[in-house]
C-alpha cells in the first residue's frame, strides 16, 4: 500500500508544474513506485495471486500512459524514463 508521503515523492519526480497530479507523467511515477512495492510484496509471497494480477494490470496501464506520451511528446517521454529509471 503507498502511503501520502510516498505518492508525494512519486508526484515530484514527474510533475510538470506544482500542482500536477493527472499528467501521463505523474501517473506513470506513481504507478512505477507502486509496482516496486508490490514486486517487493511477491518476493516473500509467491503463492499470492490476487497481488501478481493487480501488478500485471499496473504494469499495463504504465505501458500504455508511457505509449500515449511517447506519441505525444517525445522529449518529455525521454526524461520521464530517465527520472523513473526505466529500460526502454
């Protein structure tokens, strides 16, 4: 479970002004730190499934927010990956 303080810090990765919260950018920044807590979560518990579906269904609505920027803006895409330290 994220916590305000962690969505918070998520937000001031990828805000592109102060009160930016909707932006493809700072979904995709709170979702990547959602998905590193639950990828912690299914090391100690594999056998929870209902958690490996919920991380699935994040791990794809993170790939689409991030195919809709790099349709839109190309550059902004660029340093959002860099910022979340994603492969891509």
């Amino acid at each position: 479970m994220i916590t305000a303080n962690n969505k918070l810090k998520a937000f001031a990765l990828a805000q592109t002004h102060k009160n930016d919260v909707g932006s493809s950018e700072a979904q995709s920044s709170v979702l990547t730190t959602r998905i590193k807590e639950v990828t912690e979560h299914l090391k100690g518990n594999k056998h929870d499934n209902m958690a490996r579906r919920g991380l699935i269904q994040m791990v794809s609505k993170r790939k689409k927010l991030l195919k809709y920027l790099e349709s839109k803006d190309f550059d902004s895409y660029k340093k959002t990956v860099a910022a979340l330290e994603l492969r891509k």
